[in-house]
C-alpha cells in the first residue's frame, strides 16, 4: 500500500535531511529565486526542524513589493488559511508545535506558496509530513485561481522516484541552494 510505504520514508528522509543543515543553504536559496517571477503575497513557513528556513527569500521578496503570508493549521481535511506577516504580527504555537499567527492577523490569498517538505523527486512530486494540509491547500487553491507552488529544499532532498497517490498535488518548481528548477506541466 502506498500510504504504508510513505510512512516508512518519512522517518528515514528526515533523518537524511538532518544530516543536510547548512546556515549558509538559505541564503544561497533566496540568491536564485528568478526576480522575472515575484509574486504578489509569497506565503512561507517558519522552519520546523531541519527544514531549509524560506525566512531569507520571504524578506527578499518583501524588499521587492510582495506581501509575506503565514498558515495557520485548520482541522484535518481542510486547507491552509494564510494570515499577513508584518512586524506587529503576534504568533501562538499550534497543536503541531508549529509557529503560527494568531487568528485575528488579516487574511491574504497568495499566488506564490514555498512549500516544505522531507523529499521531491524529478517529476515534482513532493513528500510532506503525512497531513496532507498542502494537498488540499493547492487542490483548493488551483481550482479557482492561479497559484505556483515552489518546493523550498536542500538540494540533497532529491530522490529519484516518490510513491504519489491520486490526491497528491504536484510542485511547479523547485528552489534548493544549488538551483531553480521548473517541473514540466
């Protein structure tokens, strides 16, 4: 079974990527990010655990015009809800143990997502933590706009192949500290 065998990649490409940290990595990332593509409101992550930190490019975009965005997490099955990020912003921990905006901070729709992740491979298939919350996001999001949903990883989280199902949602591109690359629609 394909969730089954998900499952028992997260464990090991979490620790792979562990191995992978480098405080240099994210600002090598926010240098490739192409200005021909900025994005309106460009919504990030606070970093969770060894994940590449989006902070550098969301700043670097915000420099350029766009406005920053945070998720909160809603109830199973529903997708994100993006909050603006500012200055005055105040933040709770949510039940995930994730950085979040309180529920008040104004909503924004973006058209750029930087998605975490544990892997991505060639095709543009992604690896979350198993919540499925971006799934449903893009799914959500695609149906009535245009969205570009970029993987925001270290190079070494490639992989050659994922197990995908059918409600998995596919990147658009992918940044690393190495490059900038597009997965063919």
């Amino acid at each position: 079974m394909i969730a089954d065998e998900k499952r028992a990649l997260r464990k090991q490409l979490e620790t792979a990527r562990d191995g992978l940290v480098s405080a240099e990595a994210a600002l090598r990332a926010a240098e490739r990010f192409p200005l021909e593509r900025l994005p309106r409101v460009v919504a990030g992550t606070f970093p969770m655990r060894s994940e590449l930190d989006p902070r550098p490019l969301m700043k670097r975009l915000e420099a350029l015009g766009a406005t920053l965005a945070l998720p909160r997490t809603p109830k199973k099955g529903q997708p994100l809800v993006f909050h603006r990020w500012s200055l005055d912003t105040q933040f709770v921990t949510s039940r995930f143990g994730v950085t979040e905006p309180v529920p008040e901070t104004p909503i924004v729709e973006p058209d750029l997502l930087l998605v975490p992740l544990l892997a991505f491979d060639p095709t543009g298939a992604r690896l979350g933590y198993g919540g499925g919350f971006y799934d449903v996001t893009l799914e959500t999001l695609r149906r009535t706009r245009s969205v570009f949903a970029v993987g925001f990883a270290y190079a070494g989280q490639e992989v050659p192949t994922l197990p995908t199902e059918p409600h998995d949602q596919r990147l658009d591109a992918v940044l690393t500290e190495r490059e900038w690359r597009l997965f063919p629609r």
